[in-house]
C-alpha cells in the first residue's frame, strides 16, 4: 500500500502527526513505517517503487 499523496507533506509543513493520522483514519505506527520508507520521495517516485516491488516478487 502506498501513502496517499500529501500525508508525509502535511506532516513537513508542520501538521501535528497524531491530527493527521486521526483525520485520514490511519495508525501512528502506519504513518511512521510510511515515513520510513517513502520519505523524501516524490509520489511518482513511490509508484514506480512500489512497481518494481511487483516485477520482482513475480520473478
């Protein structure tokens, strides 16, 4: 699962992160895993991530 694009750009604009993981229903856990991983990445790059991800759990 991929984050919804803006959580972790909310959160660097200065939003408080339990607000915001109460507002998109999601775990603080959750958020900082997605934080961890997808940090610093634009959404474009965490797709094309995320697809590569795929192709290699095929092969």
């Amino acid at each position: 699962m991929l984050p919804r694009g803006g959580i972790l750009s909310e959160r660097e604009a200065g939003a408080k992160c339990a607000d915001l993981c109460r507002k998109h229903g999601m775990s603080e856990g959750t958020f900082y895993n997605w934080k961890a991983r997808f940090g610093g990445m634009t959404v474009s790059e965490a797709k094309r991530l995320k697809a590569l991800e795929d192709e290699n759990a095929k092969l």
